[in-house]
C-alpha cells in the first residue's frame, strides 16, 4: 500500500476544520502548534504535511502531496494545474470588492479604469476587471487590504468577506463578489494514476464525513394513521425506516436521514401529526 501524503494548512481559518475533517475519518491529527510539519498518521499508509494554504496548490501540483485542502480563492488565484475532488463545505468566504462607504461608486461598473486596488489576489483582480475592459493598478498586499483606502495607499480593495464586518468597522461598501469560496479537497494528476485505490478510499472516506456533516438521523414513533401523510414530506435518502413498537398498534417507530436545514421543519411536520418521542442524532459517516 503506498503512502497517502496530505497537505493541510498550518494555521489560518482552515487550519481548524482541515484537521477535523480528517480526524473524522480516523486519521491521528496532532494540533498544528506542535510544530512537527511532516507526521505520520496512522497505520504507515498516511501522513500529514502542516502547510501554508498558498503553498499547498504547488505541492499537490508537483507531488510533494499527493492531496490536500486549501481555499478555491487561492486555487483560482494561483492558476490551479491541481484536481479538484470535492468542495468540502467549510470555509466559506468571498473575495469581495469594496469601496469607501463615501464612495459614489455602488458596482464594479463604477470603478474607473487605472483605479488603484489592493489585494492579496491580483490575478483574479486583473482577470475580474480585464474581463470588463478594463486595465486597473494592482497595489499587492499580503492581508489586512481594508485599512488601505483611509490611509491613501489604494483607491479600493479586494479581500475576503466571511460577515462582513470588518468591512464595517473599516467605513467600507462592497460593490461586486469576485470570486466564492470554500475549502477544496484537491489531489495531483499523477498520484491519482499512480495511487489509484487509496487515493479513491481516501476521497470516499473524506466525502462520506462531509455528507453526514450535512444530516441528522431523526426517530420518532408516529400514529400508523399519518404514516402516508408522514412520507409524503419526508425526504429520506431511501424513504424512511418503519418499525413496529412492542405493545402498540397505533404507532410505529420510524427512522429517517433527514438534511439539517430542513430538520426544524420536519419536526414541525411530525408533530402536527401526532408523533412522539422525536430524537435526532448525528451521522458520523454517510455512503450513499
Ligand atoms: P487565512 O486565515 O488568511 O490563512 O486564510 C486562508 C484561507 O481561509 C483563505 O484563503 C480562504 O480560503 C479561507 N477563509 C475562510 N473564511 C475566511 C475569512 N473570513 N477571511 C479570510 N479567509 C477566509
């Protein structure tokens, strides 16, 4: 069995989650502040590169990982020649145009050509505006773009927007989402030959934990009486369970995968309809 190696962040918003994720499916993650970059993992089949999510799309590009997670900002940002496997549901922000609040710019359309704009990611910027016809003057940061209007340094900026409210704080408006974002499991071309079948039991591992991370399992007893209306607005990957309840004709026991937002709904639902003892639980790993 050859070795999976895993490239993950080392630190920064991802670094959390990566870790989790593979925690989930049962790799041995010690905490990033151990400062050990290269680990093994388990078994001898795994390890772990702790990385900077900027050098992680060149690792994996060149093998030096034969997987790993960083953000699609900083994929498209770095001109990916990665494979994308999976969008995995964390890290969720946008590369966001914003403006001064005094601005009377309100789109991307009101940038004038020749505008001086800070950002961490100047060939999305160029490619965004080029895309318009337009030619603007990139002035390269490594963060913090949103102090850059008030102190002179730059017309407008492109950064990253989870909430919004550093650009708040900062008396600034966004104008236009240049790019939406999200952490990516990703691999290299040639291991995905070379590796086929772990990288394949790999991937199907990581994309069970993510599926479940999206549902809950949910019992109820419900009146035999409403079970055609139950099922009805009941998702269900296959329709759900339907059990008998010892000493009971009326009710029976009923077991359903149900997504999380619709959990509230579906619970509303069933007890309009009479049902009981609702209980619902998280999936730990789901294949379908
Ligand atoms: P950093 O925390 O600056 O190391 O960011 C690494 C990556 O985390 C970014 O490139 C994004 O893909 C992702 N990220 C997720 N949410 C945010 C956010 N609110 N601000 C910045 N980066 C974020």
């Amino acid at each position: 069995m050859a070795v999976i190696r895993t490239a993950i962040p080392n630190k920064g918003r991802l670094a959390d989650d990566a870790a989790d994720l593979l925690r989930a499916i049962g790799l041995r993650v010690p905490s990033a502040n151990d400062r050990k970059l290269l680990v093994d993992s388990g078994k001898g089949r795994y390890q772990i590169l702790f990385a900077s999510p900027w050098d992680i799309p060149r690792y994996v590009e060149t093998g030096a990982a034969d997987v790993g997670i960083t953000g699609l900002d900083i994929l498209e940002e770095m001109g990916d020649r990665v494979k994308r496997l999976l969008p995995l549901n964390f890290g969720f922000c946008r590369l966001s145009l914003a403006a001064p609040e005094a601005s009377p710019a309100r789109s991307g359309a009101d940038v004038p050509a020749g505008a001086a704009i800070a950002t961490q990611f100047p060939n999305l910027v160029r490619r965004y505006f080029r895309q318009r016809g337009k030619e603007v003057e990139i002035v390269e940061v490594r963060g913090a773009a949103e102090v850059t209007p008030n102190i002179g340094a730059a017309d407008f900026l492109a950064d990253l927007v989870e909430t919004g409210s550093t650009l708040r704080m900062n008396h600034l408006k966004i104008l236009d989402v240049i790019v939406e974002s999200q952490a990516v499991l990703v691999a290299c071309p040639e291991s995905l030959a070379s590796k086929a079948a772990e990288i394949r039991e790999f991937v199907s591992a990581v994309e069970s934990v993510v599926e479940a991370e999206t549902r809950r399992y949910l019992m109820a007893n419900v009146p035999v009486a409403k079970l055609v209306e139950i099922r009805s607005f009941l998702p269900g990957i296959s329709g759900p369970t339907v059990m008998s309840l010892a000493g009971r004709e009326d009710m029976v026991a009923m077991h359903v995968v149900v997504k999380e937002d619709e959990l509230n709904g579906v619970i509303a639902l069933l007890k309009d309809a009479g049902a009981t003892g609702i209980l619902v639980v998280p999936i730990e790993r789901m294949v379908v």
